[in-house]
C-alpha cells in the first residue's frame, strides 16, 4: 500500500493490510472455477453419447440454461450484496452449488443437466460476482488490474486443470460417476470456507466511498438501479464498450464450450486429447490474466481489450480453418492469450468508472451482459451449424469478435491513470 491510500478508523485499503483475506478469497473463486471445470470436456461428450441429443441447437441447451440463470444471478449479486452484504450472498451462492454435481451424476434425462445447470449458473452468479467484489473492496483503486488479474486467473486455472483431470478420469472410468466427484468435493471446501473464514468486506466499499470525489456529475453516489442498468449498458461509453465486450468474449467461450469437443471427436480425437484441448485454452487464459491484469495498471486498459478480441478472433478462425490437434492447439493458445487480456482488464474498467457506492449493482450489470454472452453465442453457434454445419458456424463467431474488438477501439476512452483515478468521459 503506497501513503496516500486513505485510513479510517481500523479500515486499511491495499493488498498488503489485506493480503490474507485477498489469498483466502483466490483460494475461494478457485474453487468457484472448478464447478465450471467439472463440465467442460464431460457435458456435450454425454449430450452426444449417453443422451443422444441429435440437434447442435438442443445439445447447447445447457449452456442456454446455464448463462441466463448465470446472467440474472450476477444482476442479483450486486444488489443483494449492496443491501445485505458480501458474505451472506457468497455462502448463498455456495449453497445453490451443492446439488449440482450429484445431479450430472444422477441424472436420467436430458432435463436433469438443464436443471442442474440453471442451480450451476445461479451459484456462479453469486460466488464468483461476489468474490470480485469483495477484492475490489480490498484494494482500493491503485491495484484494482493486478487484483481482477488474480481473481480471474484462479479461477480459471481452476477450470483448466479441472477440465484436464475430468478428460483423464473419463477415459479411465467412463462418463459418469467418477469424474463428477472433483465437483462434490469443491462445492463441500467453498461453503466451508466461505462460512468459517471469509470476512466482510462492505466496510472497505462504504470507506472508500467517504474519500471517493466523483470526476463527473453522472457518477456520483445517488443513482438509481435503472440509472446505474442505463449508464453501464448504454450511455456511457467505457462501461457500455466493456459491457458489449464481455458478451461477445462469453460469446465465443460458449462456442468453445458447446461445439469445440463435438468437432474434436468428429474428427477422430479421443476423450483424453479432447481434455487437453479443452484444458489448454483456459490455461492460458488463467496464466496470463496474472500478467495482463498488473499490466492494464501500468499500460492502460483501451488497447490491451481491443488486441485481446482480435487475437481471439484469430485463434477462433483458426480452430475453423484446419481438422488436426497441432493446429488446434495454437488456436487455444490464442485464444487464452486474447481473453487473458480482456477478461480482467475489462472488470478494472468497470472498477475504474463506477463510484464505489454502486459500484457492486455496475458489476453486476456488465457481469449481466458478459454471461448472456453464453447463451446467445450457445443458440448463434447451435442455429448456425444446424443449418450450415459446425465450421460455418465458428467463422460467424469469428467475424462477430473481431468486429467487437473494433467497436472497443472507437468507443471506449482510457479510464487508467498513474495515479489511479477514472478519467473523466467524454459526453
């Protein structure tokens, strides 16, 4: 923490003073992360083998489910956690989570996976908004990239190695129950964390606030919930750059999710390799997002999101454009190495422009946008290669991620500076 970081009473903002509960709350999302991770190889190889879901359309339905519960439960938490606190919606979310693993292994329908995923996109919703929160309390506004850059980097190194494990304990043991274990246990170590060790941190949000002096008559403290939805959608122009950002980014991870292992197996890949394909994107994303987050504190946030989506955009053509493991592997490189520079670059933006007293309900609507992104990219790419096959498919997806990086060149303003203050919009 440098000497300028303001003090009230025992309230310290920084990583140092807070470093133990910033460790324990990497720890937490980690484990947020594995739930996702449980699925990603798993889930369309059963649409496709164990439940026989023909149509692209309806084998994605799961990824529908998943991110518009996903998509209203980060809405929620920002709400919930402003009225309430963070901690309470943190356990909540831990809560909701328990069931779903035991569904996947139970499962006798197609509409056990939905059902278990709505519950799975509610519990991401509410852990994982709220553990950036929380971070985002802890810090203060002079490490706000390095700490989402943590965050994220968890997480998704969490999905990662589970993704791979799951792969591997798949070939070993088939499908289901085994690889569904990993899931019981994560579930089972976040709701005790969360309960036992996690503190609140909404006094750190309300001290900032006190020292916070609005850069522009907009973002001052007494907005709505329809004025704070309008101004981070639409009106202004970082928060409504990052927010169409972020849908697209989830758009093109739900294209990887869905349709990546169907084309893998198609093309004569086993479960195992199918794993480490799976695993090898969010690696990447997970590892660079450590770097790239402390780099947005140094660089700036505009141009680190713009070369993001377009070098995503190039891993996605990529994947579309060749029928072998080789290359398909430097598209997941790619890939992760383009969301490793949007994916914590763009919460710092919003941490950035958001006044701290509404900052969480911001949060929440740019996490709203991100994770529809889910579903409509699961229905674009579903609908798409229904009627003209799966290749097709992933070059709209491509062009679509390219144009978004484009649109976050024109648009949006640098909102970082040295000092660690939001530039003021422009009009």
């Amino acid at each position: 923490m440098n000497s300028t970081t303001p003090r009230v009473g025992p309230i310290r903002l920084g990583l140092r003073p807070n470093l133990a509960q910033f460790t324990l709350l990497v720890g937490v999302n980690a484990l947020v992360g594995g739930m996702i991770g449980q699925e990603r190889t798993i889930l369309p190889l059963l649409a496709d083998r164990v439940f026989a879901v023909g149509a692209f359309t309806a084998s994605l339905t799961f990824i529908v489910a998943f991110g518009i519960t996903k998509a209203l439960a980060n809405l929620a938490a920002g709400n919930l956690s402003d009225r309430y606190g963070r901690k309470p919606v943190l356990v909540a979310g831990w809560l909701i989570g328990l069931p779903v693993p035991l569904l996947l292994i139970w499962a006798p329908s197609w509409g056990w996976v939905i059902a278990a995923n709505v519950l799975l996109g509610i519990n991401q919703g509410l852990t994982w908004s709220t553990t950036i929160v929380m971070k985002i309390d802890l810090v203060g506004p002079a490490r706000r990239g390095l700490a989402m850059g943590l965050n994220e980097a968890s997480g998704y190194l969490a999905l990662a190695t589970t993704a791979l494990a799951t792969g591997w304990l798949a070939a070993e043991h088939g499908l289901r129950p085994v690889p569904f274990y990993l899931g019981l246990t994560f579930a089972a170590l976040g709701l005790g964390l969360s309960t036992a060790f996690v503190r609140e941190t909404h006094g750190h949000a309300r001290h900032e606030a006190a020292n916070h002096i609005a850069r522009n008559a907009e973002h001052h403290d007494e907005l709505t919930g329809r004025q704070i939805f309008t101004l981070t959608s639409f009106r202004e122009k970082a928060l409504s750059a990052a927010s169409q950002a972020g849908l697209v980014n989830n758009l093109n991870d739900g294209l990887a999710w869905g349709l990546y292992p169907i084309l893998f197996a198609t093309s004569g890949l086993g479960v195992a390799r199918i794993g480490v394909l799976v695993a090898l994107y969010p690696a990447v994303w997970g590892l660079g997002q450590m770097l790239t987050g402390w780099l947005s504190d140094r660089w700036g946030r505009k141009w680190l999101i713009t070369a993001g989506m377009l070098l995503q955009a190039a891993g996605i053509g990529l994947v579309a454009a060749t029928n072998s493991f080789a290359p398909w592997a430097v598209a997941a490189v790619l890939m992760g190495a383009g969301t490793a520079l949007v994916y914590p670059t763009l919460l710092a933006v919003v941490g950035d422009v958001a006044h701290p007293a509404w900052r969480a309900r911001s949060v929440g609507v740019y996490r709203l946008w991100r994770d529809l992104g889910y579903a409509i990219g699961a229905l674009l790419a579903g609908i798409t290669a229904d009627l003209f096959g799966m290749r097709p498919a992933i070059w709209v997806i491509a062009v679509i991620t390219a144009v978004s990086g484009l649109i976050v060149a024109l648009r949006m303003y640098e909102t970082r500076l040295a000092t660690g203050h939001a530039v003021a919009p422009s009009s």
